[in-house]
C-alpha cells in the first residue's frame, strides 16, 4: 500500500506541474455538457399547426382556442379546406393539421361522439410521433371538461359515468424536462471518457520522456503503476462529478420553484 500511495502522490505532483491536462479535465467537460444539455432532448416545441374548422360552432372554436394557448405549439393561420392543410403540410408551414367536420357541434350535442381528423407530416417520425401526442393529449382533456359540463348541467355526477380514474403524480422529474434525467448521464461519460483517456496518455508520456524504464527498474509491481495511474483521476473525477450534481441539483430546486 505504501509503494500504491507514493505512485498516486507522485501523479497528483505530475498533475500539479502539467497545466494541461488540468484543463483537459475540466473545460472540455464543461463545454460539452453546455452544449449537449440544451443541445440533447426529446422535447418538441413550436409545432406549427393548422386548423381546418368545417363546423365553425363554439365548441369547434372552444377546441381551437385550447390548442392555440398552448405554448407547445405555433399556431398558423386557419386553412379553409382539406385539400388547403394538404397544401400546407407539403410545403412544410405546417407539421400537423386538425381538421373538424361540419358536423362536429352536432354530434357532441346529440350525444353520439364527434370524430376530427389529424394529418400528421410523417418525415420527421420521432418528433411527429411526439407531438401528435401533445395534441391527442390536449384533445382529449377538452373532451373530458365538455363531459363533465354536460353532466353537471344534468345534474350528474361524473365520477358516477366514469367510477375508476388515475391520478399520476409524478415523484421524480415533474415538469418531465429531459434534460434532468439526460445531462447527468451526459455528464458521468464525459467524466468517464475524459478521467479514462487521461490515465492512458499518462502512461504514454512516461514512455515519451523515458521514465516509464525507470520505474520498472524499481520496486514498484504493474499493479502500482495502474492504481497510481488510474486513481488520482479516479478521485477527480468523483469531484468533479459532485460540483456538477451540486450545480444541477440546485439549478433543478430554481427551476421547481
């Protein structure tokens, strides 16, 4: 143990005199969790999307008002047929079209269901998939608050109509950004890549300035040397990778609030 401690000190002294390997261990690291983190998600935003409204009721401009406050998505102007939002998706001003048929206030009134139609522009398939979601989602809320209005206008109970509902909370992540669960692990290869990559080149500049001879000419076994490689890079690696959880974690608390 005594010969491992003396390697590592002698490393951390190595360290100590080569300025540039202390930079490779802490700006590249930095610089590409920066980048990556905003750069990396799974998040779809700014969808442009329109609206094609054969119906124009007020539940078909109720529907359309739930979708343009949402900030997920850029509203463009209305389409005034089927064959326009074709158009529109074919020349790539809109990623997603809503179509209402005229009968659409009609059916919900009768109380037979009404139907709309989604055109999707499929070239993009992850986040075409992703936002298609977002509008189903917001379109089914909808539906679910003209239910209950209808109920209660009634004089139902909705949670008579509909006996078993779930409730998600979401312990972990719960504004669902992507970047809280992808940066750390962005930020743990880095580290590792980095930390990793440093022990080598390390061994390879011993070779370089021949003292690696030296050392093997002295009491010091190949497992010394590894330990005494690989540890110091090992420990600021783990220092570095508690700063970053500590920066994350409290940027995350901000953002919570």
């Amino acid at each position: 143990m005594r010969l491992v401690a003396l390697m590592i000190w002698k490393e951390f002294l190595h360290l100590k005199n080569d300025k540039m390997s202390i930079r490779l261990m802490i700006f590249p690291v930095i610089l590409q969790a920066l980048i990556m983190g905003y750069a990396l998600t799974t998040e779809v935003k700014h969808t442009p999307v329109t609206v094609c409204d054969m119906s124009a009721s007020q539940l078909s401009r109720s529907l359309i008002e739930s979708i343009r406050s949402n900030s997920l998505f850029q509203f463009q102007p209305l389409s005034e047929s089927y064959a326009e939002v074709r158009e529109r998706l074919d020349r790539g001003e809109s990623r997603i079209g809503l179509v209402i048929p005229e009968d659409f206030e009609h059916s919900l009134r009768s109380g037979n269901g009404a139907d709309v139609q989604l055109v999707v522009d499929g070239q993009d398939a992850n986040s075409s998939n992703v936002a298609s979601g977002y509008i189903n989602a917001i379109i089914t809320q909808w539906g679910s608050t003209y239910l209950k209005k209808q109920a209660q206008l009634q004089g139902k109970d909705i949670k008579l109509l509909i006996p078993v509902t779930v409730n998600p909370v979401i312990l972990f992540n719960p504004l669902l950004k992507s970047t809280w669960y992808m940066v750390p692990a962005l930020i743990v290869l880095l580290i590792t890549m980095v930390t990793s990559l440093l022990s080598g080149l390390s061994i390879v500049k011993e070779k370089e300035k021949g003292t690696l001879e030296q050392i093997m000419v002295t009491p010091v076994k190949p497992i010394h040397l590894i330990a005494g490689k690989t540890v110091p890079y090992l420990l600021i690696g783990f220092f570095e990778l508690t700063i970053f959880i500590y920066l994350g974690v409290g940027k995350g608390q901000a953002l919570k609030n």
